[in-house]
C-alpha cells in the first residue's frame, strides 16, 4: 500500500471516529434533557411533598398505600393541619408539631405527615442549649408616630429625644435583629417557678445561628401629657380581632395601624414567625395611675374624687361628659385578653412609676396595693416586676430575705425583677427564688451617645431617623 493510500486511510478513520463521537455526544444530550424533563414532570405533576418546611397549596397530591391506586388530592383541611404544624416548628415548638400531626387519625396511612414529622425530629436533634445568663434584654417606650409634633421644640421635646424612638427607627432596629438570628422569648423561658416560690433555670435550644432575647416596652399606658405630641390614642381590637392602635389625625378623625410595638410586632411574626420562640413576644410593663393600653382604668376616673385627680384627669373628664367606667374597663380588658392570646405577657411597672427604693416600705405597699387592685383585674396576675427609672432594691449583689423590700414584693407573688443596665450585654442573676435582669434602653440617648454598646444588636447609623434633633440633651 502506498503513501497516498494510506493517507486516505487514516483520514477516513479519523472522519469516523469524529462522527461517532458527535454522535455519542448528541445522544448523551438527548438523554440529559430527557431525564430532566422527567424531573420537571415529576415535580410538577407527580411528587407527593416538595418541601416540608413550606407545603405547597392548591393541586396537592396524597400517595395511597398501592403504587396502583390513583392518588387523592389533598383536602383544605389536611393542608391547614400542615400549616398549623409548619408554624409551631417555625417558631421551635417541634414538639407540638410532631404531636399535632401524629395525633391526627391515619397518621400511620399519610406519608405526607411522616416526612414532615422526620423533618421536624432532624432539626430538633440539631438545636443546642443557649446559655441562660447571656440572654439579652431590649425594651422601648411608646413608638413617636409623628417626628415633626414630638420634636416641635415644646417642653416635652427633650425627654421624647432621649428616652423615645421613632417607628422608622424601631422597624430598622427590628429587621437588623431578625437578620442577625435574634428571637423572642419570655423570661418563663429561662426560669421555672414551682408552686413552693421555688426558682429553677430552664433550657432554651435553638438552631445554630439563632440567639434568644427578651423584648419589653415601658408605660404603654398613653398618658393624658402626650396627646398632640405625635404618639398613639390607645391600643385596640379592630374588626378583623387583630390588636392595633387608634391615632387622632388633625382633623380629629381617628386613624387604625400600627402606630407602637405591640401592633408591629404582630405583623412582623405574621411574616416572620421564626421571630417568635413558641409564639412568645414581649412583656409590656404597665403603671396604672392614668389607666393602661390607653384607657381610663383607674379608681380616680370612677370615684372622681377631687383631691386625687389630676390637672390632666379633671380636663379629661370635663371633655368626655358621657365618659362611662365600666365600658372603659370591659374595652381595655378585650385589649388585653387579644394580646395574651396573641404571645404576649404584662408586668407590674408599679402603679405610681416609683422607684421603690427611695420610698418608705408603707408607700411601696399602699403602690403595689393599687396596682393589685386596678391594674390586675384588667391585664391579670404577674409575677414579673419591672422597676421604673431603671431602679432596683438592691445592689448587684444577690437579694436577702434580710432586704424588707425583697421580702414584701415576694409575698406578693413577684418572682422576676428587672433594673435597667445598658453598659452590658446581659446581666442575669438567678437565686433560689428569684431571676434578676438587666434591660438595655433602645431609645435616642443610648444611640447617640453609645452605638458601641449597641453593635452587636444593629447598626444605629443605619437605624438612625434624621428628623431627631442633635444633640440629644443629657441626662
């Protein structure tokens, strides 16, 4: 064979070869699409349960226990069931969860219910304990609605700058929290009361990256001094059952949002109810001497008797003739009862915003009394004391039987303190019968002069409302 012939050789193997291969290559292709169309399909059309965490709605699928039965479409009411398990697990309630779902009939049948159950028991298994004494706590006062009327230079203006925050700011503060892993939880989270005033730490166990923190506000009470200022009228329950608040606009119709903490926050969990450890949310600490949530529910507006009232509460009356007591009090109670319902918890902020402290032992007695009386039937029973003006009956160290204070506010059934302590992180004692806690103040002063302090809650450059006035005064 010749030189040429052979050349020619070699180029027809070499043009079979290069064809062959184009032609596998085509092939493979072919396959490839092929099988991801029949992963699409599948998807779409034939998979049972997609994601556990989020169940599809609509044209939702069972599988029978024969691979040869036709498969049912899933009720409304299996896929309401799922949401409502989703949620708790959402909100770390795995157990409720799985018992929700296993408790149902035919939970052995419904391999829907098995592979949400597995789902749950796998992130459950990967959550670890959260130290108890570096739990934080934040709290607010009531939100400014309107910078310009709470900043307009009035006598009120320095004490809104300082000890206030306004909504843009609070629902930055929020957002930033959320993202960095934080959740709420209630103080009965960290600590168990037995019957015998006994107090035990619990265990709070979380996914990696979450970090438990407590939420408070202050005097939710929407004080006669602050209307016109740019807060809130009051809290209310509106026509859907959900808790909001009113606002009188300027022309004096009334305006429905949410215009403070409690109504934000509620709408925050709707959409992220990961926000909330088992559904719990913030403790709001009220006095009583004006009433609570907005409403006159103090004795001074039913007896109206003359040497207690104030400037404040003798033009209220005088500008609400028709002013009716029992109503009032049945409206607030309706507040308070949707926000149990809803997570939330109330504290004792004494009746007269006193610090104990600096009053006799019959003062504090004669304050507790009437907050006992005229606050607790509205809100019910607590156990939690949060001292106004950041106060204490004590110094760090642990309390005593020995402190006459301790010993009165124990006898009648306080088993949680709290003291206001901003230069820290956490601050948390426990002793036998009792849990202290430092709350930080998220509020103008604390960004302003100390966003250092603050940095590992959020960014307050980026919280920061420019309508604020700076300087903001000194304390």
């Amino acid at each position: 064979m010749g030189r040429e012939d052979l050349s020619v050789t070699e180029r027809e193997i070499r043009r079979r070869r290069s064809s062959l291969i184009m032609k596998s290559l085509i092939a493979l292709l072919i396959l490839v699409l092929a099988g991801l169309a029949a992963l699409l399909l599948y998807e779409t059309k034939f998979k049972v349960y997609n994601n556990p965490w989020a169940p599809q709605t609509g044209d939702l699928m069972e599988s029978s226990e024969s691979e040869t039965q036709p498969q049912k479409r899933v009720s409304a009411q299996e896929q309401s069931l799922e949401a409502q398990a989703n949620r708790l697990a959402a909100q770390y309630d795995y157990d409720a969860a799985i018992e929700l779902l296993k408790g149902q009939p035919g939970f052995d049948r419904s391999d829907r219910r098995k592979i949400l159950v597995a789902s749950y028991e796998k992130t459950k298994a990967g959550c670890s304990p959260y130290a108890i004494d570096q739990i934080t706590h934040v709290f607010f006062h009531t939100l400014v609605r309107d910078d310009a009327k709470a900043f307009d230079g009035d006598e009120d203006m320095d004490g809104y700058n300082q000890v206030m925050t306004t909504i843009s700011e609070f629902n930055s503060i929020i957002q930033q929290m959320y993202n960095r892993g934080y959740v709420m939880v209630s103080m009965h989270d960290m600590v168990e009361v037995a019957e015998d005033g006994s107090v035990a730490t619990k265990e709070i166990r979380l996914p990696a990256g979450k970090k438990p923190f407590v939420l408070s506000q202050d005097d939710c009470s929407y004080y006669h001094y602050m209307a016109g200022d740019g807060f809130a009228e009051k809290l209310i329950v509106d026509e859907n059952g959900k808790v909001k608040n009113s606002y009188i606009e300027d022309d004096g119709s009334v305006s429905i949002g949410d215009y403070d903490v409690v109504p934000l926050i509620d709408t925050f969990v709707e959409s992220h109810p990961d926000f909330a450890y088992h559904g719990h949310k913030g403790i709001v600490a009220l006095t009583g001497y004006e009433g609570v949530l907005g409403y006159r529910t103090d004795e001074v507006y039913k007896t109206r008797e003359a040497a207690r009232l104030t400037g404040w509460q003798t033009k209220f009356l005088e500008e609400h003739p028709d002013f009716d007591f029992e109503k009032e009090v049945a409206e607030a109670k309706a507040v308070a009862d949707a926000m149990r319902a809803e997570g939330w918890e109330f504290a004792s902020h004494t009746w007269g915003h006193i610090n104990p402290a600096a009053r006799s032992l019959e003062q504090v007695q004669t304050d507790t009394e009437r907050w006992r009386d005229w606050v607790q039937p509205v809100v019910g029973a607590t156990d939690v004391l949060i001292f106004a003006f950041g106060a204490d009956i004590s110094d760090w160290t642990p309390y005593s039987h020995e402190n006459a204070y301790f010993n009165y506010y124990k006898s009648m059934g306080f088993n949680i303190y709290c003291n206001v302590d901003g230069s820290v992180k956490a601050w948390v004692q426990i002793g036998s019968d009792y849990m202290r806690m430092g709350r930080r103040n998220l509020d103008g002063y604390r960004m302003y002069y100390n966003p250092g302090l603050l940095e590992d809650l959020f960014d307050v450059e980026t919280a920061w409302d420019d309508n604020r006035p700076t300087p903001v005064p000194q304390m």
